[in-house]
C-alpha cells in the first residue's frame, strides 16, 4: 500500500468558491431573470459562502445568460465578509465591475496555447498583455485580483498538458500580482496523481495557501481530485451548486463539480467549511427547480429525497 496516501494529513479547514451564480449558469439556454440570480446569490450568502462568484461583464452578445450582471449586483443582499467575485476579461468589463461593487475582479488564462486562440482567439502570452491594464487597475482600486488558468490538466484540441507548461503561466499570473489561482480542469480529464504532480509543480511558483483547485467531473474523477489535491495542501476549491453548468467540449457530459458532493465529503473528513449543507442543498434544488430539471449533485438530491421520503 502507498504509504504516503495513508499518512499524508489533511487541512483542518477549506475554503469553498461558490461558481455556480456565473461559472454555472453562464452556459444556460433558458433565460433566468434577474431576481432568481439574486435569490440564489442570496441564498448561498445565508449558506455561510465566503466567496461567490455573482456575475461577468463580458460582451452579452458572447454570453447572453450574462447579460443582467449589473442588476444582479445591484440587487444582492451583500453580506459582511464576503468576497462577491465577478470576471472581467477587459477594461471595459473591469469599469462596469467596480462601478457594481465588486470586491474580486477574475482574469483567465489558459495553459494551453492550442485553447488560448481557440478561446479568446490570442496566444498565451498575448492574453497575459491584455490583462495587465486590468491588473494594474485591479490593484489601484484595492481590490483582490485572482487569476483562473483553464485545460491545467489537458485540452479539447491539443491533448495533453505538461506541469511545465502550467507553471509558466501560473509564474505570469503571479507577476501581474494574482492574489489567487485556479489550477482548472477544463475538460475533468485529470486524474489524482497526475493532479499531485501538477499542483507540487505549481506551488514551486507561488504560495500554496493561494492555490485553488477547479475541477469538472465529466469523467467522474473530480472528487477523487480534490482528494488528492487535499493530500498535497490545497485548502481552496470551487464548485457549483447542483452541479449547475455543462461541459461544452463533451456533449451531455455534467461540468463543474457539485457544491453539495464537495460539502459531503468534506463534512465526512472532518474538514471545517464554515458552510450549511441543508442550506446549500436548499439553494440548489431552488435553482433546479427553476431551470425545469433534476441537480445533477448525487448528495443534494439524496438529502433532498431523505426529507420527502
């Protein structure tokens, strides 16, 4: 047996990143107004979530599910000590993210230089320019700027991702002065010790305490990933309430793990959230309901159904 599995110790607490307000719904064909985003923020606020991430100003004609993010920060309940997230991929949206009072601005990279062009149609290195304006901004207004860095651990178009390649950008992130950084699994191909490598790779170029963990579970391994990547010091993850948001690049398959199978797992390790799980699963059958479909989260819809029945 692998010694190192067994005796490695765990963090006494973690931080969960709520995406399931932006990262979630932002692939969404049905329309949901304004008023179900803020009650969803809202009830995720109540839950006891640290970090939201509430909306994104990009180009409605790019993602029209975005579209209302000026009135979705406008009409959340803000609630003391939480850190309302939104992306911002230019100035323009940086403006209209400090104008709605946002307390992070999210930029996004890539590790991928073949998803980079395809994505935001630039190379690496040509997209970390594009962000320095809203970096420099980012810090002048005081407000935290975290980094997201997609297809960490393999790409839609050129396969596979070396840890090198990972590192490089998490080492321009850190240069343009990321308070944080997503180690995202774009596509949920990783697996856990190809994770370990990954995130002991990256932690060479910037403090562990400021790495998180994004992980899809197309392939079903992303909680086996958060595992793993608890066994090497990761205390920061994010998921998405009821498993809200798709995997563009694998037809039908679910995207973003769910928050309730996350909380599950943690409240069995014994690892501090700070989260409510009946709230959260609350939150989330809420948002089903409104979206006319079932969570995709396998505990969330245990407890659920453990109530009626």
């Amino acid at each position: 047996m692998n010694s190192y599995a067994t005796s490695a110790t765990l963090p006494s607490s973690v931080k969960i990143v709520e995406v399931g307000p932006r990262d979630g719904l932002q692939n969404e064909a049905t329309t949901i107004s304004a008023e179900v985003k803020i009650e969803l923020v809202n009830r995720l606020s109540a839950a006891g979530f640290i970090n939201i991430e509430s909306a994104s100003f990009v180009s409605p004609k790019w993602v029209p599910q975005m579209a209302t993010s000026t009135e979705v920060m406008a009409g959340i309940e803000r609630k003391a000590g939480v850190i309302y997230s939104v992306l911002t991929p230019n100035m323009k949206g940086f403006e209209a993210a400090i104008a709605a009072g946002a307390d992070e601005v999210v930029i996004f990279g890539s590790a991928s230089e073949a998803f980079s062009q395809k994505n935001i149609n630039c190379s690496i290195a040509e997209s970390i320019e594009r962000f320095r304006e809203v970096a420099v901004a980012a810090k002048a207004n005081n407000k935290r700027l975290r980094g997201s860095l997609s297809c960490s651990f393999g790409c839609p178009y050129q396969g596979a991702v070396s840890p090198e390649a990972v590192a490089d950008v998490v080492q321009r992130l850190r240069d343009l002065g990321c308070d944080e950084i997503d180690i995202a699994d774009t596509i949920g191909v990783g697996t856990a010790r190809q994770v370990q490598t990954v995130m002991q790779r990256v932690m060479r170029e910037f403090p562990v305490s400021g790495l998180s963990g994004h992980f899809h579970d197309t392939y079903g391994q992303a909680l086996a990933n958060i595992y793993a990547s608890l066994e090497v010091g990761i205390s920061i993850f994010h998921s998405s309430v009821a498993g809200l948001g798709g995997c563009p690049y694998a037809k039908g398959a679910t995207g973003n793990v769910a928050t309730e199978d996350v909380l599950f797992l943690m409240q069995g390790l014994g690892i501090h959230t700070g989260i409510d799980l009946d709230k959260t699963v609350d939150a989330g059958q809420f948002i089903s309901q409104h979206l006319g479909r079932k969570a995709v989260s396998r505990a969330g819809n245990a407890l659920a159904a453990k109530r009626v029945g």
